[in-house]
C-alpha cells in the first residue's frame, strides 16, 4: 500500500468503505424484515388464540363439537388449531389440521402462567400457546403456523440483495473514481507545472482558479513559497555578485602589495607599510562581508519588540562618533526638543544614525556642524541629521540607497566606506515601517529625515 498512489490508495479505501456499507445495510434489511415477519406472524397468531379462548368459554357447553373456522375467517395459512384439556395427562379435545407431531411436557404446560400467551418455535413451526381454567379444570389451546413461505421469502430477500450489491458497488466504484479523478485533476497539473519550475525559473507561478477551495489556497502558499524561494535567490545572486565585484579590487591591491615586497629585500619600514596598507584593505573586505551579511538577511529574521528612547539613540550615537567629528574637524551638536518614543530595535537603529552621521562628517566641510534633531508633530516623530557639506546632485539623490553606488564626489577610499551604508539604513528603516526623506543642495548641505508613524495612543 504504501508504494500505490493516492488515487489508488483512495479508489481502494472506497470499495473497501463501500463494500461494508452495503454488507452493513444489506444485513440490517434483511435482519429487520425477517424481525418484522415474525412480529406480525405473532401478532396474528396471537389475535386468533384470544378469538379462540373467547369462543370456547362462550359455548363451553358444544367444547367438543366445535369446529374451529379461523383459517378462513382470517384468511391465513397454514393455520393448525388445538385444545387439550392437562388436568391428567394431554387429551385433546378438539383440533383443526393438527397433522403437527409436537413433544409437548405436560408439566410444563400447567407451569405455564394463566391466561398468558407463549410462543415457541420448532425447527419451521410457530406454536402459540394459553392455558386457561375452565369449571375448575386446566386447558391449553395451541395455535401454530408453519412459516415456511417465511424463509422462502427471507431466501428470495438474500438472492436479490445477492444479485443488486455488486451492481450497486460496480457502480459506486466507477462514481468514486471519477470523483477521485476529478478531485486529483488540479493537483496532477499543479505537480506537472512544478516540474518546469527550476533554479532558473523561478519567476513561473501556479495558476489559481479563484474558488477560494482547498486546492486553490495550496496554489496560493505554493506561490507564496516560490516567491520567497525568488526572493532568497536574487539575494543570494546579489550577494555572490557585490561581494565579487567589491572584494575583488582590495584583494588585488593586497596581492600587488605582497608581490611587490617579495621582489626583493625590503627594509623592515618598507615592511610595516606594506602590511599596514594590506590590514587597511583587509578591515574594508571586513566591513564589506558584515555589511553584505546584513543586507542578506531576511526582515523577517530581524524581530523588534522595544520601546526606544530617541534622545538617547541620538546622544549615543554623537559621543561614540565624536574623536571621528574631531579628527575631521568637525562639530556634533544636538538640538533635542523633549524626549521621544518609538517601537523598534535600538541597535539597528542605532547602526542607522551611526552610517548617517559618518556620511554628514565624511563630506562636511571642515570648521562645520552636523546637527541631529529630535521633534515631532501630530502624526509623526522624526529624527534628522543635517550637515553643510558638499551636498548632493539632484539626479543622485534617489542612487544613494543603491548597493555600492558613490557619488561622483566621494568615489575615493578617504570616506573608509563600502558603498553599502545608506543601503544598510534603508533597510533598517523599512524594518521599523518608517521612510526617510533626503534634501540636499551642492556645497551647501544635506538634510537627512527619517519619519516614524506615531502610535493612535500617541497621537
């Protein structure tokens, strides 16, 4: 069983299902007929006894002249009629068609409660049974019938129910494999369309019939599945390209730095400078891999569940960067109106601020500021860094979220960037349900916003 399919697994279970059902129902119709001939059969029977009783005790006096006539009156037969007095053994007194040979034990007759019906079955006779005192005397008056026609009718019962189960099972048979057929069908094609799917294609989709029925909700998860597949792909294409494209120039430097050493005799200065310029590629191939491996992770797998103070996100952010606002002369300053609250994951965002704050000092000009705001208004909350810098052209403002893009301006290795830091905010911003806005004009300054949705109990 295990190796069948499941239509065939199915189409068995059905006949196997069927087949005790009819069994079940043939046997419960053929029980309950044969229960309700036998009830009737007694209830007739009975009625004739009490007739019979009435009748003797009416005309007690012509006992042994009476003829017993029910067979006609009632129209019923075969029908064998006898009265037996018990007091001194069995004497009969009067009987009709009583050509019955029955081993009655006279104790047992007069044990037999008065004025009670019994009934008693031998072999294909039903005997129906009274004793009754009559002028301080016992009698018994026994009425049987012989129910052979019963079991005739029992036995055609059994031929018919013999002949129209299997017609009946042929057909639920076939009705059950068109059923199972058709309740396949759509699975055998949504497995023939999953075949053509591969690596290459994952682009293909399943084609849903908008029923909203069990196998359509199969489809739309099987979709949903290839989606994320895609998706999962695209990244890991993405990620094997970036990271060629972006290791591939620091390890060429290294090489030619360690190849360049290796010609000849260096002095050992000429040494340090040559593995202090390969740590310098290799802390960027570092920062690189961490900055791709972030990217490459599902939002899904980037859960938040705090309550995140601004203010101190902001001031945070503006003391750990501070040697590297000296050093680039510089000026961090915080213009903080109130403290403020948003959901969301303190690191990230912490990440966010921090590559936003590098980029303000990097192309700041030098004696200058860079100020991080904190304010909101009735819908949002917003968190800004504003610094008077280069700027940025107006046709490369939407580029500077892409991976690896540099402006004109800042395509040198002074920044110590990747090239993946606004990518890496833009993420961590999509992730808090967030967006940022950018405003910038050349050599005067940029203004970087990220605007949080406040809260209903907030706003």
């Amino acid at each position: 069983m295990r190796k069948l399919s499941i239509k065939r697994k199915l189409l068995i279970y059905n006949i196997i299902i069927q087949l005790l059902i009819l069994i079940a129902f043939s046997f419960s119709l053929y029980k309950t007929l044969q229960i309700s001939t036998l009830d009737k059969v007694e209830s007739t029977l009975k009625v004739i006894v009490l007739d019979i009783l009435d009748d003797v005790i009416e005309h007690k006096e012509e006992i042994e002249q009476r003829a017993f006539d029910e067979e006609k009156e009632y129209r019923f037969e075969p029908l064998h009629i006898r009265l037996a007095q018990i007091d001194e053994g069995f004497k009969v007194i009067q009987e009709t068609n009583f050509g019955l040979t029955l081993h009655n034990d006279l104790e047992k007759l007069k044990a037999l409660k008065q004025d009670v019906i019994y009934f008693e079955e031998y072999e294909t006779i039903l005997v129906s049974r009274i004793r009754f005192v009559m002028d301080e005397k016992n009698y018994v008056i026994e009425v049987a019938t012989n129910y052979d026609y019963l079991n005739s009718t029992m036995e055609n019962l059994f031929y018919i129910l013999l002949f129209i189960v299997p017609i009946i099972l042929i057909f639920s048979i076939i009705g059950g494999y068109f059923l199972i057929y058709k309740s396949l069908l759509p699975i055998e094609m949504m497995l023939k369309n999953l075949k053509q799917i591969s690596a290459s294609s994952l682009s293909k989709r399943l084609e849903t019939s908008n029923n909203n029925d069990e196998i359509d909700q199969l489809a739309h998860e099987i979709n949903s599945l290839l989606t994320r597949l895609e998706i999962s792909f695209e990244k890991i294409s993405q990620f094997s390209s970036d990271a060629s494209h972006e290791l591939k120039t620091p390890l060429t430097i290294i090489r030619g730095e360690i190849e360049v050493a290796l010609r000849k005799e260096r002095t050992p200065q000429e040494y340090i400078q040559t593995l202090q310029s390969s740590l310098d590629e290799i802390l960027i191939i570092q920062q690189t891999v961490d900055d791709l491996l972030f990217l490459a992770k599902n939002e899904s797998d980037l859960h938040y569940d705090e309550i995140i103070y601004l203010d101190e996100i902001s001031l945070e952010s503006i003391k750990e960067l501070s040697c590297l606002a000296e050093l680039k002369k510089v000026e961090l300053e915080a213009d903080i109106k109130m403290p403020l609250q948003v959901f969301g994951h303190s690191k990230l965002l912490k990440i966010a601020l921090k590559n936003l704050l590098k980029n303000a000092i990097n192309f700041s000009f030098e004696n200058q500021k860079v100020i991080v705001k904190n304010y909101s208004d009735e819908a949002f909350i917003y968190l800004e860094v504003e610094d008077f810098g280069i700027g940025i052209k107006k046709e490369e403002q939407k580029k500077i979220f892409e991976k690896f893009y540099r402006t004109d301006k800042s395509r040198n290795k002074d920044s110590g960037g990747t090239g993946l830091g606004m990518a890496i905010v833009e993420k961590i911003i999509h992730i808090h349900e967030a967006s940022i806005e950018v405003k910038s004009e050349e050599n005067k300054g940029t203004t970087m916003t990220i605007k949080f949705k406040k809260a209903k109990e907030d706003a």
